[in-house]
C-alpha cells in the first residue's frame, strides 16, 4: 500500500509538467502568431500554409 500512495504523487507531478510544457508551447505559437512572426512560424511547421491578409486591398 505504500508504495502505491508513493506513485501518486509522482503522476500527478508528472502530468502537471507535461501540462506546464503544452501550456508553453501554445503560448509561443500563440504569440508568434500574434506578434505577424507567420512566415517564420510555418517554416518551423511542415506543410502550413499562410493566408497573409495584412496586404490586401479594399
């Protein structure tokens, strides 16, 4: 029984880091996406395609 008790914690504090990281990583996508970084953002991804629709006149 104790050891079962001993394993909880560690996959809770397991999960919690991989939460922490994905939380990360859609944080600097987010921002990259924000910050107009697109192009350098879809090189990174393969495949992405890149609607740029800050050019387009009215």
């Amino acid at each position: 029984m104790n050891s079962r008790k001993a394993s909880a914690p560690a996959a809770v504090n397991a999960s919690l880091i991989a939460l922490v990281i994905v939380l990360a990583v859609l944080l600097y996508v987010f921002g990259a996406s924000m910050s107009g970084e697109s192009n350098r953002l879809s090189q990174t991804v393969r495949g992405a395609i890149v609607f740029d629709t800050r050019e387009v006149a009215n």
